[in-house]
C-alpha cells in the first residue's frame, strides 16, 4: 500500500510539473489571430530544454521502480524511450479548452531534438462578446483603429481556467507571483524555485522570453515581448496593447 500511494504521487507530480511548464518554458510564444471574420485565435508555442526533460525522465523513471509490479518489461521500456507525450494528456487539455470558452482546440508534443520538445497548442474563442474582457478585449478607436489589449495575471487566469480543471492546478504548482498575486522579486522567486526543482531546471525555466505576436485581419504582425522570469514574478500582472 506504501509503494502504490509513493507511486500514485510520483506520477502526480510528473504531470503537474510537466504541464505547468506549459505557462512558461525556454522560450514561448503566443499568437493571437484577428481572422477577417471578427472571431479570434490563439497559437501557442513552448519548448521543453534538455534539463527540464532531463529532471522529468528521471522522475518517469523513478515511477517506474516503485509501480506495482517494477519487473513489469512495458513499464522498463517506457523508463529507457522516455517521450513527453507519455505523461501529457494532450486529449483531457483540448477537452478542458473546449468546455467553455474556446473550441477546435488542438494540442500536440512534438520531438525538437533528442534531448528536447515543442508544446503546440492552438484553439479559436468561442464567443468573443461573452469572452472575459479582462483576459482579452478589444475597443473601437477615432479614425477606425483598433485598441487591443491581452492581459496575463492572478485573476485573470481564475476567469479562465476553471476551479476543478487540471490546467488550474498546473498553473498552481508553478507558485508564481503571476499565478498567486503575492508580491516577490525576479530573484526571489528564482531562488523559490532553485530550491524545489535544482539551479540547472530553475535557471532553463526561466530563460528566454515570452512573445507576443497580434495578427492584423490584413496580415500584418504586431509583437511585444517580455523576459519569462519578470512575467512569472510580475504579480500584478502584464498587460499588452496593440493598435491597428
């Protein structure tokens, strides 16, 4: 009973640590669509470094000897062809965006190197007259532009998300100022995460930067971007506004 409750732990950890790694990454991008028919999309785009899959391969294996039957040759040979698309439920997270605000969703791990992957997702909103104004809005200014804003932040992702769905709980484990709204330093929050996960998967987790890319209806891309530790940390939140 011991090794099935240690393992049922492990394998619980290795989802929420791998999934939540999906709200920040080395590098990640997001692109919002403005389609000529006045709907919105969304793609996504977020690599797993060779430490970050590296601490998750170990984990997997970890699993693997304390399962049930630990001489069991498929659960040997998913710990020595380790693939992240083995502990990410592509399937249960499109399912999750499709139940309320988004639809089409599609989710997909691909191989970048031996070492190293994509996470792609893409969704289109539903209704964007009924989709939170402040996660994604959009104003009519003089002249006939468009004011845009997308926001990230504490409340902003408990619109989104809902209350029981894993993705809410894999943004909590990430314990970032953006997810809780508690206020902490760049570095602070660096060493908060150094001291569960190792410097090496801390330092990669929160390299690179977050972009943003706007997709005019006409074709034309707006981009801002801003360095993945200040977003993460940034506890009141980040906002990024384009005009067209």
């Amino acid at each position: 009973m011991k090794y099935r409750k240690f393992t049922k732990s492990i394998l619980y950890f290795i989802a929420i640590f791998s999934l939540s790694l999906i709200f920040c990454g080395c590098p990640a991008d997001l692109k919002i669509i403005a389609n000529p028919d006045k709907t919105f999309s969304l793609e996504f785009n977020s690599v797993f470094g060779e430490k970050l899959t590296a601490a998750l391969e170990d984990l997997s294996q970890v699993s693997a000897q304390f399962s049930e039957n630990p001489q069991n040759s498929a659960s040997q040979n998913q710990s020595q062809n380790f693939d992240l698309s083995q502990i990410i439920d592509t399937k249960k997270i499109e399912s999750e965006l499709n139940s309320k605000y988004f639809s089409q969703s599609q989710v997909k791990i691909q191989k970048k190197s031996e070492r190293a992957y994509n996470f792609i997702a893409s969704t289109k909103i539903k209704n964007f007259a009924a989709f939170p104004k402040d996660c994604l809005s959009q104003q009519e200014l003089p002249g006939g532009k468009k004011h845009v804003v997308f926001s990230l932040g504490a409340k902003t992702l408990q619109t989104i998300l809902h209350n029981e769905s894993m993705l809410k709980t894999y943004t909590e484990i990430l314990m970032a100022p953006l997810v809780t709204g508690e206020k902490m330093s760049v570095a602070d929050y660096e060493d908060l995460l150094s001291g569960i996960y190792g410097e090496s998967v801390a330092s990669e987790l929160l390299s690179g930067k977050f972009k943003v890319d706007f997709v005019c209806p006409n074709g034309k891309i707006l981009s801002q971007e801003i360095p993945i530790a200040n977003l993460l940390a940034a506890s009141e939140g980040v906002e990024f506004v384009f005009e067209y």
